[in-house]
C-alpha cells in the first residue's frame, strides 16, 4: 500500500518556492529510495482463510476471486493460479484501480508481485515489487521482506504552501489531495483513486521540512518527515508505519 501513499505538493510559481524550501513538484527516484526495512506476513487460518499483516495492520481473504476489505479501505481479491502464482484484484471506491500477478520463485525464497495501476489520468504504470523470505514457507505462508521496488511512472508529489499557515498536498498518480493548515487538525484527503475517510494532519519541522500524519477514519496510519535538502534540489522523506517499527526513505528530486 505503500505506492498509494506517497506524497505530492502543488506549487504556485517563484513566490511559492520562496516561503518555503519544500514547495514545488516533485519526482520519486526510486532508485534513491529503500523500503528495505518492510515487510508482509502472511499466516494459514484454521477455517481456510490466509490472513496478510502488512504496515501493522491485518486482513483476511480466501482464494476465491471475492472482494475482501482492508483497513486502507480498498478491497483485494485473490485467485490462485497454480504453479505458485495468484492473480489479485485491487479495487477502490468499487472500482478496479489495479490488477497484479504474485508469484513465487521455483527455490520458494522470492515473492515477487507484479502490477499494472490505473492512473488518476486514466493511463496506466507497471510496478514490481519483490520480497525475500524471512521466515515460513511453504508456499505464500511466512514473513516477506521488501528487497527492491521497480516502476515506469514514479509518484509525483507537488506542495503549495498557504502564506505559512498550511500546505496544499497533491498526491500525482492518484489525483487526490489534502488541504491542510498547521493548527493541529485533521483535514480530508480526497481524489478520484483514493478511498474514502483518509485525512492528513501536518506541522511545521524546522525551516525545511514538514511533519505529516495520514489517518484512515482518524486513526494514524503513517507518520513522516520531509525535509528539503540546503540546495532546494532533493526532498526527502522518512518515516513509518504506525502500527510497525519498519523505516522507509522516500527521495524525491525536483520536477
């Protein structure tokens, strides 16, 4: 879920760029970035479920091509495929926002989970996760680590701030935004591909950099800083689940 929430913030020109270092576009270089530290696991139920923990948070589903909520608020569908492959459906505001193959290798040691995403333009990325095994196994049973993250449309994120007041957040790939203002309130995240009741909470860090909380139905999802690098060329976040003590680093380069 991670690739649905990386952040955008829009810019307004010069003027903008100058009240604060943050503001502008910017592009995730996902080659700079390391999600190594997060992981999935996946546990056999005893009523025929598999039960998925991922970002500390948990869900449900059985191989059988039926929707199953999750605690983003988008469902998932799983079918298993044979050969150790499953197709999973992804579906967002009833409407299918993704389709992914998940496969794993002939030695059982590689997770790997490709998808084609729909875009809040109505084009299409291609992503590929992969993940190492920890631990489990056979099978999809056993924890996941995150190994590496490959992508042909990197997030795109766009900040405008609000006079010092607050932020505009624009998240790119999933045209949803948040307008916030830093008074310690929650505000609504909403957009074409995004799930209903996200919110965003930020706060001034230093004279470079912003605190964000993303909230699902107001309870804190992600936490993270971003802080613009001295020469206004990089941003970069760190930051992590709540619910898990797993640190990602996003860095995003000025578009």
């Amino acid at each position: 879920m991670r690739n649905a929430l990386l952040i955008a913030i829009c810019t307004c020109g010069v003027a903008a760029a100058a009240d604060a270092p943050y503001a502008g576009k910017w592009k995730m270089n996902v080659a700079r970035s390391d999600f190594g530290d997060t992981t999935i696991t996946y546990e056999q139920m005893p009523g025929g479920e598999m039960k998925a923990t991922a970002d500390g948070v948990s869900y449900t589903f059985k191989n059988d091509g039926k929707d199953n909520m999750t605690p983003w608020g988008i469902t998932l569908a799983f079918k298993e495929a044979g050969n150790g492959t499953w197709e999973m459906t992804e579906k967002t505001n009833g409407k299918v926002t993704a389709t992914s193959t998940v496969s794993i290798s002939g030695d059982d040691k590689m997770l790997t989970v490709k998808t084609k995403r729909v875009k809040a333009d109505g084009k299409t990325s291609d992503d590929s996760t992969a993940f190492q095994r920890v631990s489990g196994g056979p099978g999809l049973v056993g924890k996941w680590k995150t190994r590496n993250l490959k992508t042909n449309s990197p997030e795109t994120l766009t900040l405008t701030p609000k006079g010092g007041n607050g932020v505009v957040i624009l998240l790119g790939n999933e045209g949803a935004s948040c307008d916030a203002r830093f008074d310690g309130k929650d505000y609504p995240a909403t957009g074409p591909m995004w799930p209903a009741g996200w919110s965003c909470l930020v706060a001034k860090s230093g004279a470079r950099g912003i605190d964000l909380t993303w909230k699902k139905d107001g309870r804190d999802m992600y936490k993270s800083t971003l802080t613009a690098s001295t020469d206004g060329k990089v941003l970069t976040e760190i930051g992590s689940a709540t619910g898990a003590n797993e640190q990602f680093k996003v860095v995003y380069e000025r578009h």
